[in-house]
C-alpha cells in the first residue's frame, strides 16, 4: 500500500485509484473517455480520502489507516463521497451524476449525491438502501433495505449514535433522537423517537423501550474526544 496523507491505499497511488474508477465509468456510464474521467476523479479525490480517513478509523470492520477499493461496503462510501464531492465543486456536474449511478449499480444503494451524510457513518450490507433527504447526526449505522426520505416538505431528524437494522423505515418528521435504535422491519412515520431508546414491533404495533446496550459499539470503536 501507498501513503495519501495518513490514509493507506491498497490500489497503490491516488492515480491508481482515480484509473480504477474511470475504467468502471467508462464501461458502465461512458461519457468523455477514460482519461477525462481520470482527470476528473483526481480532482476530487484528496478530498474524498480526508472525509474518509475519521470513516475508516472509526468502524470496527475497518482496518484503521487503510483503505480497500475491494471492500465493497467502503468502496460504496468513497463513490458517495466522490460524487458529493463534485457535487459541491459544480452542483450541474453530469459527473456527479454518472458517481451517483455507478454507486447504484454495484452496490445497489441509493445515496443521492446531493445528500449530506455526517462524519462518521457505516453502510453495513447497504443492498436495497435508499438514504435520502435527512438530517443524519454522526456515528450512524445503517443496514439493507432501510428507507430514509422525507414526504413533502417533512423530512427526518436522525441524532447522534443510532443504528437501522435491516428493514427499517423513517420518513416524514420524524424524529430519532441520540443513542437509538429502530430495529429490524420497524417504519417509523412522523414519529418522534425518545433518547436511548428501542423502537420494535410486538404484535404489530410499534412498541418503544430503553435501550440497554450500547449497540452502536458495536460497529464503532470509542470517539477520543469523548
């Protein structure tokens, strides 16, 4: 592996990383040639790795230090990060777009790049995912087939800590407040959720209790500035 800043590549260098992109570009959403693309991807791509080193550092399936485009749940986050990226350098890029895309068709997740994810995040098996407009607090975990989107103009405030078990749903206003989980197949609908809670179904009926394990611990290593 090859050092970029303090964020170990296992492609070998940036530029190695940035053809590795391109090609799939190029095969998939071809625009204006491999080398554009190329081109493209570098421009952004320091930035992308900044934002992805706390990432790395912070989930436990990761190897601190390092990152491997063949890790598929980390490669889904650089391309929602590069596409983001771009997206704030010219907000009518088509190459943000062709990101968005190529995130959609190799890891079946639906980020838009347009969206704004927190520091720290972990897609965890993110297959059938569609995360959409949100405010997302740090430290989220979110598993397959979870829906996240606003309806209307009411979009969901997610705190700090909080984990989506597969399934999950969130939309409207509502609310997850910090240290929460919604546990697998829950929808949560204009609901505010309380602090350290557990929101699950019994019976069909949503049913919300204390949380009593710390369950985002178990995908993120402790914050050192805590």
């Amino acid at each position: 592996m090859v050092q970029l800043g303090n964020l170990s590549l296992r492609a070998g260098t940036a530029l190695s990383l940035a053809n590795h992109v391109a090609a799939q570009l190029d095969n998939i959403y071809p625009a204006e040639g491999r080398n554009s693309d190329a081109e493209q991807v570098m421009t952004v791509l320091p930035r992308a790795l900044e934002r992805l080193r706390p990432i790395v550092e912070t989930v436990r399936n990761y190897e601190p230090g390092h990152f491997n485009h063949f890790h598929s749940l980390q490669y889904a986050t650089l391309l929602y990060l590069l596409s983001n990226e771009q997206w704030h350098l010219d907000p009518n890029s088509q190459f943000a777009e062709r990101l968005y895309c190529l995130n959609r068709t190799l890891s079946s997740l639906d980020l838009f790049y347009a969206i704004t994810m927190p520091e720290v995040f972990f897609i965890s098996h993110g297959l059938g995912t569609v995360l959409g407009n949100a405010t997302y607090g740090t430290r989220l975990v979110v598993f397959q087939n979870v829906t996240v989107g606003r309806v209307g103009t009411d979009r969901p405030v997610i705190g700090t800590n909080v984990v989506l078990f597969p399934g999950a749903v969130v939309t409207g206003g509502s609310v997850i407040g910090d240290n929460s989980v919604i546990a697998a197949g829950v929808a949560v609908h204009g609901i505010e959720i309380p602090p350290g809670t557990v929101a699950r179904t019994e019976g069909g009926q949503l049913k919300l209790g204390l949380r009593k394990r710390d369950y985002a611990a178990l995908y993120f290593r402790p914050d050192p500035r805590v």
